[in-house]
C-alpha cells in the first residue's frame, strides 16, 4: 500500500512493524529530512486511512504518536501540518532564547554570552 502525496508504503506482511508504527516512522523521517518541510499539510486521518487501505484508528494513532513527539501540530478545522521543529530542536530553540534573555539582562555582550555558551558545552560534553 502506498500513499502518492507523501510517498509513505506500508508493508503488511508478516514479521513486519505495525502498520501504524510504519506510518509514524516514515512521516517523522521525512520531516527530520526536510523531504517534508515545515509547514506541509498532512492528508485528514480518514483521507490517508483510505488512501492507504487502512483503518482510520490506525492513522489517527499514529498522527496522536507524531503530534506528542512534536513533529506534526494539528490546527483544529484547517489540519494537520509538518511542525516547526522536532519537539527536541524546539525545546533546544526555547532554552536558547531563555539564555539570550538572560545574558541580555545580565549585560553581557554576544562574543561574551557566546563564550560561556561554548564553554559550558565543552564542559558538558568532555565529562560524558
């Protein structure tokens, strides 16, 4: 079974993933990839169920998996999308720009926030 829009192939034999897991895995690749950018319109849960032959329950499980890993948002009547950035790079996005704030109000300059930025991931990273 394949989906033309978004190239996803879900294979039913035997010994093989659950078709919903297939289906979050492809989606979720193609988003980390970029082959589906930031922003794409995901078919509805039924509209892909039918056009893979699958169940509806099985789309929207895997739909529910992706948007609680942060890689689709749905966006109540207009859809479901390709999220901004996985919930990782979001988060890591987030802590960045709480340190900005704060290097901002403590008075530090870019090349010194920049600085204790490095350093503390080398810090971080030499001691795991």
């Amino acid at each position: 079974m394949t989906s033309t829009n978004l190239k996803i192939t879900i294979n039913a034999a035997a010994g093989s993933a659950a078709p919903y897991e297939q289906l979050r895995a492809q989606i979720a690749d193609r988003a980390r990839s970029g082959r589906l950018p930031a922003g794409y319109k995901l078919p509805t849960v039924r509209g892909l169920a039918e056009e893979l032959g699958l169940a509806a329950n099985t789309v929207a499980k895997a739909y529910r998996a992706l948007e609680a890993d942060g890689v689709i948002e749905t966006r109540g009547r207009n859809g479901t999308f390709v999220a901004a950035g996985e919930g990782e790079s979001r988060e890591a996005v987030a802590a960045a720009q709480a340190f900005a704030e704060r290097v901002r109000r403590l008075g530090l300059t870019e090349a010194e926030a920049l600085a204790a930025a490095t350093e503390a991931l080398r810090a971080r990273y030499t001691t795991d």
